[in-house]
C-alpha cells in the first residue's frame, strides 16, 4: 500500500480532492489550517482568521496501481498553484 501526504494551500482542496475522487482514490483524510516551515519560510498562526496563506495537509492510502493516475491528477495542480507531494510504502498495523 502506498501513502500520499499533500501540502497545499486551503484555497486549492476542493480542486486537489476532486482529481484524488477522479484518480480512483477511495479515500483521504483532511487537516485544515496547518502550519510549519519549508523552503520559502514559516507559515504564519496569525493568518487562521483570514484563511489567506492556511495551508491543508491530505493523507492519500492507496493501492500501488492508483497511485500513477493520482500523480499524474495531482502533480500538474501542485506544481501550478503551489505545494508539496510525496509518497511513501504503508502497511497496515
């Protein structure tokens, strides 16, 4: 089993779910208002109230053959409006 987690911007879920849906995914799991720090710096607490600049954390699990058709519905979106990808093996407790 694969696992996809998602960092992006809470203005861009509902595209970014919809092409998870349309890649054949059977499900995700949504954090909303998530912050930390990367390459291009913190992401502030202090934008909670206005929601600009919130970022939302998706993990995808997923079988190995659904995994290409939601890198390829996934990948083109981060890369245009913003974020980060990536993929790692998952087996069940």
């Amino acid at each position: 089993m694969k696992r996809v987690d998602l960092i992006l911007s809470e203005r861009e879920l509902d595209t970014v779910l919809r092409a998870i849906d349309q890649a054949g995914s059977t499900g995700y799991t949504v954090t909303k208002h998530v912050t930390g720090r990367g390459p291009r710096g913190a992401v502030s607490e202090g934008m909670d109230f206005s929601g600009l600049g919130a970022n939302a954390h998706v993990i995808v699990f997923c079988e190995p053959e659904v995994l290409e058709p939601l890198r390829q519905a996934v990948k083109p979106l981060l890369a245009y409006y913003g974020g980060v990808g990536y993929v790692s093996e998952a087996s069940p407790l």
